[in-house]
C-alpha cells in the first residue's frame, strides 16, 4: 500500500500550492479516464416473468462510468491518473471506475446529458457529481434515480446531520452529498485587519481591491445578508433588493471584477485585498501567503454542496449504490478528504483522518463545528421561472 498524502501538502511540496482551488468552478479538463464505454454491464440483472421464485438479488458490474470535476478525489502522488479509492473499490468488489474528470460547470454538462434524459436513454453515466441547485433541478424534472437504502448500510446512516432535510429531497433519496464548502470573506489580514462583516465588501476604503464571485447565488448571499435577509427564504422581492444593492458597490467603483476562482491568485499577489471566497481556496493558498484568512459573516454565509447522483436510465445503478455506500465508510471519506481539503459530510471521517493527517482533523474548514453550521445556510433551491428570473438579471448585473 502505497503513502496517503494530502492535497495540501503534495501541492506545496511540488510547488503547485492552489493549483485546482474551488473544485467545483474549475474550467480545464484534468486527466480522467476516458469516456464511458457504451458496452458497461447492466448492474441488475434482466426481469424474468413472474413465478414463484424469490426476484435475484441484483449483481455488480464490472466497469461504473463516474463524471467528477477536476482535482475532486484523492490522487496518487506519483502517478495523476491513479485513484487510491478507486484502486481499493476494485480490489474489494472487482469493479472497474472509469472515471473521468469532465464537468468543469453545471450547466455545460447538463447540456451534455439532457438529450438522452428527455428521450429515456441512458446518458452513459453511472454516477455524475453536481451541485446542490443542479441536483434540485434534476429531481423536479424526474431524471434521477431513486437510492434503495435497503442495501447500503452506511449511507445515510453515517451523513452528517447538516446536510438531511434538503428542501429538493428531504430523504436523500436521490443525492449523496460528495463535498461540501463554505463561501464566506477571504482577505489579507495585514491589510485590512480581522473582517467579521458583509458591509466590508461595500467599504469605500478597499475601492477597487474587492472582487465579487460570478457564481449568482454566492453573491446574492452577501447582499442579503447586508440587507437582514436570508438565502434559505428569499423571495423575489428580496432579491431585486439585493440585486440593487450589489449594484451599488458596482458603480461606486468598489468591485475590481466578478470573478470565478482566480481571486485567490489575486488574494495571493495582493491585487485584491479582500474578496467573496470559497473556504477551500484560503486552506490551499495560506501556503502561498500566511496571512490570509477566511472568515463567515455576523450576518451569514452561503453552505454549498456537490452531490453524487445515478442518472435516469443508468445501466449499473446498483453499482453505483454500491460504490456512494462504500465511499460513506469514514476511513474511505477520510482518505478522499486529506486530499482534496473541502468539508466532508461523513461522521466519524474527522476520527479516522488523524491517522492521515491529525491537523487536518482540527481544521473548522473541513470539520466546522456546530457553531460554524449555525452561521451559514444553503440557498432556497428554485422553480424553473425564478432561476430564469435571478440568473437573467444577476446576468445583467454583471455584464455577462
């Protein structure tokens, strides 16, 4: 068996500190396996006509094509197209995951895969990997298949208590969360002193060295929070309200850009002293600048998750519950987590990672404590009109 090492450290000691950041708004391609063979075993076996004989019970196939983001899952040091966790689900099951690193942005991919969901094909995917708001889209649609817990012993049981309850799918029947993050304030301390507030991204004093997040509900989040509303409630009132208040910022000049994750390499350079950030990066680029720090508002901050899902028609479904079930054991999710570094929605990962890495364990970034969950939220999931309505006009805003 070959060393575990985490992401943070491999990345500072070949000197690629950050390289990946907010994983889930990556826009290059990493080095996945290739696409999924259109020859992947069924992973159930076919319906026989209805006798007296008890149903089989279903069987593993031998390949589960699985579409991730870039730098999303632990990386053998020595060679980046090899998966310990993959490596070990093979041995244990004799599957092989053809894993491929392939979604760089929600909607892109969903493009991808609308076709064969609106003509009930299989979309080629066993598992795919997107975010919360994607997820809740692909539940109203009817484009997921439903998780049979009957089998899986360690999900939900071993799913932290933060993330039961979704408003798309209050039972977890159709998503397992992968990775979680936090998007708060992310600034140079020695500049700007400690920032426990939203109104600092509407400081005059920080004009022009404040970037906002091009992710709408990331922004929106914060103004808000200014404004005394939450996410998890918005209405379209309040929102035409915070779009005006972030407009505001933007033409007092304060704003520098919108901006996906390449604020961190300007946190970094000290272009921007202060920026809406996502709590992955700060962990990865304190080992470019020590002062930088990551901080949750008084007034709030935007929880976000990814999550694995069987698209409708899959033909390994079963494989895939079987491999979501094994990745919830906490020494697997420990050994996923001492790499990628983002917050694990596993109980008893934080116990098992001490044997990896015990400073990771203490670290609120990715084992926050109750406290921290209190003071952030997940943003209300929407119909198909108000998604029109606030990307069109978060869109407008930020002159996309």
């Amino acid at each position: 068996m070959h060393e575990i090492i985490s992401r943070r450290r491999f990345l500072a000691g070949t000197g690629l500190a950050g390289f990946g950041a907010f994983l889930a708004a990556c826009g290059s391609p990493g080095t996945g396996s290739p696409s999924p063979s259109a020859e992947a075993s069924p992973s159930a076996a076919p319906s026989a006509p209805a006798s007296a004989e008890p149903t089989p019970a279903p069987s593993l196939s031998s390949v589960l094509n699985f579409a991730n983001w870039p730098l999303y899952i632990d990386t053998d040091e020595n060679d980046p197209t090899k998966h310990k966790t993959l490596e070990d689900f093979k041995a244990e099951y004799g599957v092989t995951v053809n894993y491929a690193e392939v979604v760089n942005d929600n909607n892109e991919f969903f493009g991808t895969i609308r076709a064969p969901l609106e003509a009930g094909q299989d979309t080629g995917w066993d598992i795919i990997v997107l975010t919360q708001w994607m997820a809740a889209r692909l539940v109203r649609l009817g484009w997921l298949e439903k998780l049979d817990h009957s089998h899986m012993t360690n999900f939900p049981a071993n799913l932290e208590d933060a993330y039961r309850g979704a408003d798309f799918d209050p039972n977890n029947d159709y998503h397992a969360i992968w990775q979680a993050g936090m998007t708060g304030l992310g600034y140079d301390s020695a500049v700007t002193g400690e920032l426990t507030s939203v109104d600092a991204l509407w400081d005059e004093k920080w004009k022009g060295r404040v970037t906002y997040l091009s992710e709408m509900r990331d922004a929106v989040t914060f103004a808000l929070g200014r404004l005394g509303y939450k996410n998890s409630t918005v209405t379209r009132e309040q929102f035409d309200e915070a779009i005006a208040e972030l407009k505001k910022a933007v033409d007092a000049g304060i704003v520098r850009a919108f901006t996906g994750n390449e604020y961190a390499e300007d946190l970094v350079s000290g272009n921007v002293v202060l920026a809406m950030a996502w709590s992955g990066d700060i962990i990865q680029k304190q080992l470019e600048r020590e002062t930088l720090r990551f901080s949750i508002p008084d007034e709030g901050g935007n929880l976000w998750y990814d999550c694995m899902l069987i698209p409708k028609g899959a033909k390994n479904k079963y494989t895939a519950e079987v491999f979501i079930d094994f990745v919830y054991r906490p020494e697997i999710a420990a050994q996923i987590e001492a790499w990628v570094n983002y917050i694990c929605p596993v109980k008893g990962a934080q116990e098992a990672i001490k044997a990896i890495d015990e400073e990771l364990a203490t670290n609120e970034l990715i084992f926050p404590t109750e406290a921290t969950y209190s003071k952030v939220s997940a943003f209300k999931s929407l119909t198909e009109e108000e998604e029109r309505y606030f990307d069109d006009q978060f869109a407008t805003l930020i002159g996309a």
